[in-house]
C-alpha cells in the first residue's frame, strides 16, 4: 500500500520506519529537501495534489493539520484519521465537550477568552490550576501553571490573547496511556497500559507496559478508549 502523509517530519520518519517491514511505501508532504522525513519516501514540496496521486491512503503526522486541507483531499481519497476527529482533537475545548458527552470523567475546566474570563474561572476552579491554549500547544508550550491569583495578568499575557482553558490540577501519581485501533471492518485492538515520564513538557521516558497495573485499571482505559473510536471512523488513538 502507497501511504501518503500530510507532514515530513520526525512523526512521519517514525511512521515509514514502522510500515515499511510490513511491506508499505510511504510519501510525504513537507515543505523542504532537509525535512527528517526526506530520505524514507517521496517528498512531495508543498505538493499535495502530487502527494494525493502517489497515494492509495492519506494520514497525517500532526493534530494541528487544517481540517479544511483534510477535507478537501478526502474528496479525492481515503484519509484517515476523518477530518471530524481531527477537527474534536486539535482543540483543548472539543475535547473537553466530548468526554463530557461520552461522561468521561476529566478535570474541572472552563474556557477562556479574556483576563476577565480568566478571573472568573480561577473563581469557579480554584488554585492551582493550568491555563494552556486551546489549540497549537505542544511539548510544554502553551500552559501556565497558577497557584497564585497575583499570576492571573502574567498568566493570561503568556497565552498572547488565544483562545485557553483553564484545567484543574490533578494531584497525580503516574501518568498512563493506551493505544487502541479501529480498523475500517470495524475491528478494535487495545494495547496494555504504558507509563510516560516528562521531563519540562517534554515526553522523555516510556514505560511498556506499565508495571504493577491493576486489570480494572486496565478495562477503564479500555473502556474510555471504546467510548471514543465508536464516535469515528477508523483511527488510532
């Protein structure tokens, strides 16, 4: 299969690294010869109706993708993730609204438009909490941790007048994650548990699988993740 991605970058050399044993080609769309993606396909420079005539399939390497690009190719042919789950996962508050929908417990927030709206979330939150923007954020960019309401002016600054959220703090011991898959015949893969480790922002250790997991733990991941692949088409979460 000819696997066309929207991005050349260290996802997509990841990518093509991981399916070429499984006997794919890959092409990409990026915007230089230098790209970390260049020397494992067809590079296709700010090309994407060339990229879309190599490709049986399309995906993407990045959640900040334009939907708008998304749904344009998809006219053409098959991309997956759908625009409409790229659409929910490239912005803070969707997400939220979706696990609310699907009553998926998550953290306390409310979305932020101005240091007035971030004054009355602080008020209805609590301290501490985390301001972070609503799309675009990554590695650690994009969020200010308050614990203080004398941060509120510098904290709303930082965001450069984007549209945030403010998150409640979870006081957490670990951070666990699963992969799970949705294949387009409607097949569910879930993976065991991993434990991940930041250092500033940034992912800098995983664990796999996760050690001492109790199995319920296990099931509510799985659980959550089922919740959310049934709302798409096939994906990979």
């Amino acid at each position: 299969m000819k696997v066309g991605v929207l991005g050349a970058g260290q996802l997509g050399r990841m990518l093509a690294i991981a399916g070429y044993p499984l006997g794919h080609q890959f092409g990409f769309s990026g915007n230089s010869q230098n790209e970390p993606s260049s020397l494992l396909g067809h590079l296709f420079i700010n090309d994407n109706k060339s990229l879309v005539d190599f490709a049986d399939v399309i995906t993407f390497e990045s959640e900040n993708t334009d939907v708008e690009v998304v749904k344009k190719i998809a006219k053409t042919v098959a991309v997956y993730p759908s625009a409409k789950s790229l659409f929910t996962t490239q912005h803070r508050g969707r997400e939220k609204a979706l696990f609310d929908q699907l009553n998926i417990p998550c953290a306390p927030y409310q979305m932020v438009n101005s240091e007035e709206d971030l004054k009355q979330a602080v008020e209805a939150i609590g301290l501490p909490a985390i301001l972070k923007t609503a799309t675009e954020g990554y590695d650690g960019k994009g969020q200010f941790l308050l614990h203080d309401t004398s941060q509120i002016t510098q904290a709303w600054n930082s965001m450069q007048a984007k549209e945030s959220i403010l998150e409640g703090f979870v006081n957490f011991k670990r951070e666990l994650s699963l992969i799970a898959v949705r294949d387009t015949d409607n097949n569910h893969k879930y993976y065991p548990l991993v434990e991940n480790t930041h250092h500033n922002g940034i992912l800098r250790l995983t664990i796999a699988p996760a050690q001492s997991i109790d199995p319920e733990v296990q099931k509510t991941a799985r659980t959550i993740c089922k919740l959310c692949l049934m709302r798409w088409s096939m994906s990979v979460l």
